[in-house]
C-alpha cells in the first residue's frame, strides 16, 4: 500500500465565463466531496491561466526552455499530483481548447532537459468527468484522454459520464450523481 498522501489536481477545462460553473464541474465538486479526509486537493480552471499557445520545436531546436509563468503554475501542480482529473464538458466531440492547450505542452515537458516528464508522469492516475447531451458522443474524447494516459504509462481511472446541457441539467441525472459519490475512491 502506498504511503503517499493523495493529491487530486482538478483541472476545469470549459470556456464557461468565471462564476458560472457548468455541469461538468458541479458534478466533479459531488464527487470530489466523498474524496477521503487528508487528502488534498487542487483546483486549477485553465481557461483563466495565460496559457500560450503551443509551438512545436521537436524538429528543430528539439528541447524546450523551462516553463515560466502560468505554465511553471501548472507544471507544478501536474508533477506534485498523485491524480489527475480533467473536468471537461464534450465540445464538438472533443475536449475544450484550454484543454488540448495543456495536453500539447505535454510535447513540451517531455523535451525540458532534466525535467523527466514522462517518468514523473508514470503510475499517475489520470481520470475525466465531463457531461454532455448524449454519452456515445462523448466517447471519442473518452478514447483520446485515456491514450493519452497510457502513452505516459498513467492509470486510466476512467470516465464519469453525466446527462448535461442546460445548466443544471447533471442534477436530474441520479446514475451519475450516484456513481461521483465513490468514482474518485
């Protein structure tokens, strides 16, 4: 058994205006809430962090400098988690652009001279809350979060899938109400 104190990173992905939580996220605060006494948490929402878009070096200067700013912030917390879970409605099928922000300067970490990423990374475990109209659409950003995970040798705790749309509309799904009561145990 491990004796390392659990530390959940929340990282709320959607483009939603600050101080109007969606779906996605007030489901994961149900789920969070039955998260075991002592262990820590951290809430990140990446749509407010000055994230710069990413630029791909691999094929020409090959490495990256250290990340500064915003991006050193979520470095940080990414590296000193324990789990890691993207709270992510499903936009056109796919994951919201602060999200894909943040997975493409993965590219980057794993070029930081000294940083190790991808051995840091290793025996994570990554897990995804998100709701949207229809759970079969929602499968494609399923597939894409979990080989993700699997390409950095994390463990894929899987999906928390809710009814959303309207705000609010999670509430009335009592399966998935039910289900982020023990999803994150």
């Amino acid at each position: 058994m491990s004796t390392t104190p659990r530390h959940t990173l929340f990282l709320t992905t959607s483009s939603r205006e600050p101080g109007h939580p969606g779906n996605s996220e007030w489901l994961a605060r149900q789920a969070a809430a039955a998260l075991p006494a002592g262990s820590t948490q951290t809430w990140l929402a990446l749509a407010h962090m000055n994230l710069p878009p990413f630029v791909d070096l691999r094929h020409t200067v090959g490495q990256y400098p250290a990340p500064e700013g915003d991006l050193k912030t979520l470095l940080d917390a990414t590296l000193a988690a324990t789990d890691i879970v993207f709270v992510s409605p499903v936009y056109w099928f796919s994951i919201p652009a602060p999200l894909k922000t943040y997975l493409d300067h993965w590219s980057g970490w794993l070029r930081v001279p000294g940083l190790g990423f991808k051995e840091q990374m290793a025996g994570k475990t990554l897990r995804v809350i998100s709701t949207s109209g229809d759970r079969a659409k929602a499968q494609p950003m399923f597939d894409s979060l979990r080989l993700c995970a699997q390409f950095l040798a994390m463990n894929w705790g899987g999906e928390l899938w809710g009814k959303g749309g309207a705000p609010g509309a999670v509430q009335a799904d009592t399966e998935a109400v039910a289900q982020a009561a023990t999803f994150l145990l």
